[in-house]
C-alpha cells in the first residue's frame, strides 16, 4: 500500500518504481483523484503499465564500458544515459515490436540497430560496441 500526502493542493503523477532500483519509474495515473493539501490518500496498489524494460552493456574497441551514452529508441519517448560501467536501462512504455535503437557519445560513431520486445519483456543487450571516430 501507498501513502502520499501532498504538500499543496492540486494535479500530481505519483511514480513508483519497479525491480530494478534507479532504471525505471512508470507513472500511474486514475480518472479523476483530488488531493487536499496536508490530507492524505491511501490508494492501495495500483496496477501499472506492462512495459518492456531493456538493459544494455555499452563498451568500447576493447571492452570498456562507456558511460554517458545517450541511449534512445527512434519513434518514441524511452530514453536514457549510460552509467560508469556502460550500464543502461530503459523503461519502454510501447507497444510489443520492431524499432530501431540509438547509441551515441561524442568522440563515437552513432550506433543505430533493431531491437524487437515483447510487451512486458526484459531485454538484455550484451556488449554493445561503439567505435572511435
């Protein structure tokens, strides 16, 4: 169960996370719910959106990982950085398919291939390798 007490009254998204801590959030949303500022809501659980989580290991030529790579899914919102070990993760909030992922960092050749998901998937990516320019 969830609490949350608003500071002030008004249109709040309230974001939990799931499984894997700091990669994802997914936003839950209801018809109409007001909130009082200092009052409360106990809204229980809340069934969030199935959505595919990818994780990908970002390297270099000879196995290091990169961070800050900027990670994004051509023809949507799912996005992301790359951490200090070449760590990425994004919560992707569309439908099961085929799209098309980006890789790019300064000093790097962008990498764009097919990634197909299934609704509700995880996807690993293993040693994605981004070449100096």
């Amino acid at each position: 169960m969830a609490n949350f007490v608003p500071p002030k009254t008004g249109v709040y998204n309230i974001v939990g996370s799931f499984g894997v801590p700091d990669t994802a959030t997914v936003k839950a949303t209801a018809q109409r719910v007001e909130f009082t500022a200092g009052g409360s809501l106990n809204v229980g659980k809340i069934e969030g959106q199935k959505v595919a989580l990818v994780t990908a290991r970002i390297v270099d030529s000879v196995g290091t990982g990169l961070s800050d790579v900027a990670v994004r899914v051509l023809g949507s919102q799912a996005s992301g950085t790359s951490r200090e070990e070449g760590l990425a993760a994004l919560a992707m909030g569309i439908p099961a398919g085929t799209y098309q992922i980006e890789f790019q960092k300064s000093g790097y050749q962008t990498l764009v291939q097919d990634l197909t998901v299934a609704a509700a998937e995880a996807k690993v990516l293993e040693s994605v390798v981004l070449t100096a320019e």
